[in-house]
C-alpha cells in the first residue's frame, strides 16, 4: 500500500487508507472481519466519503459515520465511539446509524456542540430517517451530513 508520502506499507488485514485527488487520506477499516456482508458498494463508499470530506472541509469539523449495530443501549456506545477519537473527539461529529435496530444517533464534542446543537441534530436525524425509510440509506447519510454542515456553518 502507498502513504501519502509515496512509501509503501504494509497491508493490514480489513484496513485500508487511500489518497484522494485533493490530498486527504481516505481510511476504512473493517471492525468486525469476521462479517462478510459489506452494506456497501464502491460507488456508494464513495459518495458518503465525498460527503464526509465536503463537510469537514467547509465546516473545520471532523465529521464520522459509523454503521452498524449499536446495541441496547445505542446511546452510550455511539458516545463511546466518539471517544475513541481521541484528541479530535472536541471537534468532531459522529453520525452512528444502526440500520437494523433503526437507531440513528449524533454525537458533538465539547466544541462541535456549540455550532451543532441539539435542535440542529434532531434536524438532521429527520431529515435521515426520512431517506431510511424509502430505503435510502446512502442517501439519508449523505443528507444528513449536507444539514449537520448546513447548521455548522462556515469555519471560522
């Protein structure tokens, strides 16, 4: 695999990092291999990268999505998701959609809340649910992440 400085790594099993035409680094990576069920195809990888990368360019947040199962208490665990972003977790937003528990959950930091609040997630929530529910998931995340940026604004 090629870093972003031309040198070659080596491949880990279920992770993957590729540069985009604009220099950022796309990375995946598979949290659960032993699921060979992947909800999505290259294209569509690709339209929610290009969302998540417009976002967090025009907004100077991060923006994350995760997909998959979150559990009973969906709440905590897309908190526990957003924590393990470490030092970015101040500036981020995650969007954790959990298709067959039809649980959608948006989680700020302590300095993306101030831009995203809680009326603009809910927002943004219905706005998703709304595509979900024609059976639309790429497009219920990409639109929600289009109304996250929206009601973020500019970076200032």
């Amino acid at each position: 695999m090629v870093t972003g400085g031309g040198l070659a790594e080596e491949p880990v099993a279920g992770h993957s990092r590729i540069p985009t035409a604009s220099g950022r680094i796309s990375e995946a990576t598979d949290v659960h291999s032993e699921d060979e069920h992947v909800p999505f195809s290259p294209s569509q990888l690709s339209r929610i990268d290009e969302a998540l990368t417009r976002t967090s360019a025009e907004t100077g947040l991060l923006f994350t999505v995760w997909v998959g199962a979150l559990g009973g208490r969906s709440r905590e665990r897309a908190e526990e998701l957003h924590a393990t972003l470490g030092d970015s977790a101040a500036d981020a937003v995650l969007v954790a959609v959990s298709p067959g528990e039809r649980v959608v959950e948006v989680v700020t930091g302590e300095e993306s809340h101030r831009r995203v609040d809680d009326q603009g997630a809910k927002i943004a929530v219905g706005s998703m649910v709304s595509r979900f529910t024609e059976s639309d998931l790429v497009g219920g995340i990409v639109e929600g992440l289009r109304v996250l940026g929206d009601h973020a604004g500019s970076k200032h």
